[in-house]
C-alpha cells in the first residue's frame, strides 16, 4: 500500500504519461515506448514514425521518463524466442466510418515546430475527419539535415509492391496556394515519385504538365487515384471529367505508399494549404 501510494504521489507531481506528449492527437503510452525501443526508433538512429520530431522530441519525453517505464519483471527470466519478424507499431483497425485511423498514418512537419503549429484534426458530424495541414516556404524540412523542401503531408501506412491500390478522398484548396504537390504516390525507379498532384494558379495538375481540374480553389473537390503496379499505370479521376492515365516511373525495391498534404515546389507561394477529408485507402491496411 505504501509503495502505490508513493508512486500515486510521484504520478501527481510529474503529471501522467498522457501528459508528456502525444502523436497524431494519440497519448504516448509505456506500450508505445517500448515498441519503440524494441525496433531501434529511439536509438538516434532511425527516423521513422516521425523521423528528428519523434527522435528528438518524443522518445526522451517518454521512452526515458519514469512514468514510461515499465514496472520489472517478477517471473524468471525464460530463454529467448525464435527470431522473428518486426512487429507493425500500429496493428489497430481502422474504426467505423469515413475516418482514417490515427494509426495508419502519420504527419511529416518542418522538425523544429511542434504538429499543432502546421496540422489541424477535426471530427465531423458524420464520423468523418477534416485534416488541415498548411507550412510556409521558409519553414525548415521535416528532418534536421534534409535538402527537401517545407512539407506538412500526412505519410499513410499502406507500403506496397504489387497489386492495384486506390486513395479517394476530398480536398478542398484555400485561394492563393499555387506551386505545392496536394497528393504523392511514392516510389519510382526515374524518380523518387510515381504520381504528384500539384496546384498552379487555381488548376489541379499531374506535375506540372497535364491539367485534371481549371479551378480547385475554395471548394471541395473528389479524387480518386488508382495504381496498378503490375501494369505500371495510374489512373487519375475527378468528377466530370475523363480519367487520365498515365505510366508511373518504376517500382523500387522499397516500394510504393501514398502522401496527401503540402509540399513544396520551385516558385510555391509564401503559405500552401489543403484540407482533406473522406479518405478511403483499398485495398484495406
């Protein structure tokens, strides 16, 4: 009783594990800690779920607080198991409805702002998500020591190789937004992309060539994206107007997975916004 009442008593002083941070609006709990430190993400090494902010921020509020810790062990120690292979960080299902699990995804930001400075979630009324994500062009990249320019994207968990894979989704793009890539499908052989979606003066283009939509700002506009990796073909659809098709640029060994959010490109205005919502990934992850 004296011990739970000094570690009640320690709680109070430090706050709970809920308190020291979170991820995607999701408290960073003694479980999460030691998944991480299991896979080698607090090491200072890898820069996944995150990369520097989860490294640099995340892990040393967590994965080395007390109240992270896990309790020792009272049982003997048993002999090591088989080796096997890594376990996913995030085996949640999706939950009901239009809303995209927090655990599918997560969010790329400029690495020495907090999320909450470039990334907005709001739940609607119909059990959907409205994600608004913004950066400007003088932000810092998502990792300290990367060339690449301001993102704030949201890096969905659906990474593969073969087969066909669709994202749909509703985007809606503030007036003055211009040079920003809005949706990636990453991974190429020519190129580090497959597919970007960007926004010039109002117009929703492939790259910068190949015009799908004359006028996407201040409305929400449905896309639909579809990569057949098999046939090296992606087809691109907003309403009311043909499909475009188009080859893709290879598949790497690491394969492919989808980004929405903005990105910077050559000549993009000072501040770049999009707002997604009703995101649909199949096949499901």
């Amino acid at each position: 009783m004296l011990a739970l009442l000094a570690r009640a008593q320690q709680a109070n002083a430090q706050g709970t594990c809920a308190d020291l941070t979170s991820v995607n609006g999701q408290a960073v709990c003694p479980t999460c800690c030691a998944t991480w430190a299991s896979q080698g993400k607090c090491d200072g090494v890898q820069t996944v779920l995150g990369g520097a902010n989860v490294r640099n921020v995340v892990c040393p509020k967590t994965c080395n607080s007390p109240l992270c810790q896990p309790p020792p062990s009272t049982t003997p120690s048993s002999p090591p198991l088989p080796s096997q292979p890594p376990m996913s960080p995030y085996p949640r299902a999706p939950p009901p409805g239009p809303c995209i699990s927090p655990s599918l995804y997560y969010i790329q930001y400029p690495y020495d702002l907090d999320l909450s400075d470039r990334y907005r979630l709001k739940i609607l009324n119909n059990d959907d998500c409205e994600h608004r994500m913004w950066v400007f062009d003088t932000d810092q990249p998502f990792e300290a020591g990367s060339t690449t320019a301001p993102r704030t994207e949201m890096r969905i968990y659906n990474n593969y190789t073969s087969g066909v894979h669709t994202i749909r989704f509703q985007i809606y793009i503030p007036d003055g937004t211009n040079a920003s890539s809005v949706m990636q499908v990453f991974g190429g052989v020519t190129s580090s992309t497959a597919l970007q979606l960007r926004v010039y003066d109002g117009k929703l283009m492939r790259f910068n060539s190949q015009v799908l939509d004359d006028n996407v700002y201040e409305r929400w506009v449905q896309v639909s994206v579809t990569h057949d990796v098999e046939t090296h073909k992606i087809s691109i659809s907003v309403p009311g107007k043909p499909a475009l098709v188009v080859a893709d640029r290879g598949t790497p060994v690491a394969g492919h997975y989808f980004k929405l959010g903005v990105y910077g490109q050559v000549g993009s205005s000072r501040r770049m916004e999009a707002r997604y919502k009703s995101i649909k990934v199949t096949p499901p992850m």
